[in-house]
C-alpha cells in the first residue's frame, strides 16, 4: 500500500453502502445536518450529492497536498 493512500483513503467505501445509507436517512425521514441541509435539499443534486459523499476523502486529500 502507498504512503499517500494510507494517509487518504484507509479503506473503500462502496457505492452501493452510501447509496443504502441514504435510502435509510429518507425512509426515517432524517433530520438536517449540520449544514442545515434537508432531505428534500439534498435530493434537489442527489447524484452530485451521493458522489460527494462517496468521494469526499479522496476530495480532501488532493487539497492537502
């Protein structure tokens, strides 16, 4: 394993288990976070919203270095 993926990324997050955890945010009808964002805002960019999620250690680690 290379240095710089130890540091980013530990592990892999798939797809499909940030897809589910959304799907059972909406269906216990979720509070906002702590951006204050509702369900309903989050779903306006589902999709870009789902990759961020998905993505954001790998967003993170490209503005530390």
């Amino acid at each position: 394993m290379s240095e710089s993926r130890s540091q980013g990324k530990p592990f892999e997050i798939p797809k499909q288990m940030v897809w589910e955890a959304y799907q059972r945010v909406k269906a216990n009808k979720g509070a906002a976070g702590v951006d204050g964002q509702s369900v309903g805002q989050f779903e306006q960019d589902l999709k870009n919203n789902l990759y961020r999620l998905w993505n954001v250690r790998n967003v993170c680690r490209e503005g530390d270095g």
